[in-house]
C-alpha cells in the first residue's frame, strides 16, 4: 500500500514539474483589448498550456502580466517565460488595409470589422452614435461645423468609402478607421465643393424649385441615390428625379419611394436585408425610414455616399421627368408620367 502511495505522489510530482516545464506552440496572434485580457488568452488555449501557466504562475510566485493594449504575434515554440517576456515588451506594429465599399452604412462596416476579429459585434455602431464622441470630433472638421440647425444622430453619410491602412496593433482600431473616413470626406469631398454644398438651396430657388435642403439633408439624398442607382452616370438623372419629388413637382406622386432606405430603419446591413424583407415591410409607417409611406427624407443618412454620387447631387441634371425604373439589363428608363410610366413597365418588366 505505502509503495502505491509513493508512487501516486511520485507520479503528481512528475505530472507538475512536466506542467511547469512544458513549453507552448503558438502559431496566433493575439489582440489585447478592454475586453479581452491576458486572463482570456490563458483560458484560450488548449487545457494542458492553460494548466501549466497557472501551475507556472503557482509555484514561481510571479504574478500574471498587464500587457498594454495592442497586437502580439507568435509562430514557434516557447517557454512561458519567453511568452511572458513577449507581452511584456510591449504590443507590435501590425499595419493592414481594409476597404470600405461604396454605399454601405455603419452596420455594414461594422460586420465586416467584427467578421474579421478586429472589433467587438455593436462596438464599432457604439462609437460613431456616440454624442459624445461626435461633439469632440466637431471642432476638427468644419462640415461637422457647417450643418445648420441639424442635429446629427451618427457620422453616418460621412465615412467616406474607400481603402485604409490601419495599424491594428494599436488598440484603437475603430478610432483609426473613423479617423481616416472624416478626413478623406474632409479633404475629398468637403474642401473641393463647400460652396456648392453651402449654397445649393439658393441654386435651387434661382432654377424655380420651391425646396430647401442643408448640407446634412443633401448628404442624405446622396446616401439614397448611392442605394438606388449603382452606375453613376445615370445618378444625376435620378438626382434631378428625387429633387422634383422633394419639391412636389411630380403629380400622383409625393414621396422618395425609394424602397431600399426601408432597410436601415430596421437596423440591417446590406448584406442581410432582402428583397422579401423590403416587401414585408413596406406598408410600415411606423418606419421612419419607410420613404413609400412617409414623405421627405429620411432622418439620417442610410450609407456611405461615393464621391461620384455626391457630385451627381450637387451637378444634378434638370428633368422634368418623375419616374423611373430599370429594366432586367439593369438599363434605366425615365418618363414624365404615371401612365407613361406603366407603359414602360409593361414593356420592361412584364
């Protein structure tokens, strides 16, 4: 009995000391931030690693490290010490590009940063409907200064679209791509045409619209057209259609029936909201979104307009056409009238 005792204990001893000398196989990188800790890295890994690091922990006495917020990489064989050591110097540089696609909204770039570990689901939302965080924002960017009476609800319409490289080795990953978006919208869009912006509401009154719109307002058309109309040289024609409706110049007609704005007020992404689930929804009225149902624009932008759509609203073509659609080659067919209209209907889309 007493030798199968000490075998028992020989064999827990052995068992410990092979836990405590035990190196690691890494091939990860690792993201440290507020919410994920070096607790959560130890609980990441395979039982083994992990037991051995608290055994480690244990019987050296030595506490767990605090590694500053940032990216480490590791592709090898380890001992704990040299794993400690890592986190301890410090996070690496890690620079890669992300591309913001045209038209698509902040719970699209959302996605698409948590699709790729760079971001917690919600937290990328979180940060650009802060009011806090856009009232610091406002005195760096004069557009931010230059919306009138409008209080915006999010920087959506402002983050430009288009391919950033960001260090995700920094920590502030969503910072940085917010960051680079108003910039570019700043210097890109912004600067090139502020007067256009500031005084097209004057334009239209001099061309006998009877329609106000502020820069938030003609950030927000830009955002609709951006949905509705993927081939930019027909967006000045649809532009000039969205304006005639806007300043009721359209008989039978007196709303954006844009159905794809629907979308956002229920909080989908593009890649998520269907056909089925437009048609579904379209007698809401209670979707402010819902631009068959309720008139005017919607209350904030719904994406990320292109610079080409953006000065398509700007430079948008005088029409007195109020209708429009495209037939299965995707060609676009205005006309004047409901019935002409129908007609086109008929002969496009059966």
């Amino acid at each position: 009995m007493k030798k199968i005792l000490l075998a028992v204990v020989i064999l827990f001893f052995v068992s410990v000391y092979y836990l405590f000398a035990r190196d690691v196989s890494l091939e990860r990188d690792v993201v440290i931030t507020d919410n994920y800790y070096f607790s959560n890295f130890l609980n990441d890994l395979g039982k083994k690693d992990s037991l051995s690091f608290y055994i480690y922990f244990l019987l050296s006495g030595k506490e767990q490290p605090q590694p500053k917020d940032g990216f480490y990489s590791f592709d090898g064989v380890y001992s704990k010490s040299e794993v400690i050591k890592k986190f301890e110097e410090g996070p690496q540089t890690k620079e890669v590009n992300i591309t913001i696609l045209e038209g698509r909204g902040m719970y699209d770039i959302d996605y698409y940063l948590s699709v790729l570990g760079f971001i917690e689901s919600g937290s990328f939302v979180d940060y650009v409907t802060d009011q806090s965080v856009i009232k610091s924002y406002e005195e760096y960017y004069t557009f931010l200064q230059n919306l009138g009476e409008d209080k915006i609800k999010s920087f959506e319409g402002f983050l430009y679209p288009d391919t950033y490289t960001i260090d995700i080795s920094s920590g502030d990953i969503i910072r940085q791509v917010v960051i680079n978006q108003l910039n570019n919208f700043e210097l890109g869009i912004w600067e090139d045409r502020k007067n256009e912006f500031l005084y097209f509401s004057e334009r239209l009154n001099n061309l006998g619209y009877n329609l106000e719109l502020s820069v938030y307002e003609i950030i927000t058309l830009a955002s609709i057209i951006e949905k509705e109309e993927n081939y930019n040289p027909n967006k000045n024609k649809i532009a000039g259609i969205f304006l005639n409706r806007l300043a009721s110049n359209c008989q039978n007609i007196f709303r954006l029936d844009a159905d794809i704005s629907l979308c956002y007020g229920l909080g989908e992404s593009y890649r998520t909201c269907t056909v089925d689930q437009i048609v579904s929804h379209l007698n809401d009225s209670s979707n402010p979104y819902n631009t068959r149902q309720n008139r005017g624009l919607t209350p904030t932008p719904i994406a990320s307009p292109s610079s080409a759509t953006l000065n398509a609203v700007l430079d948008f073509e005088e029409t007195n056409d109020c209708y429009y659609l495209h037939d299965n080659s995707g060609a676009l067919h205005t006309s004047q009238t409901l019935q002409e209209h129908n007609y086109l209907r008929s002969q496009y889309l059966n």
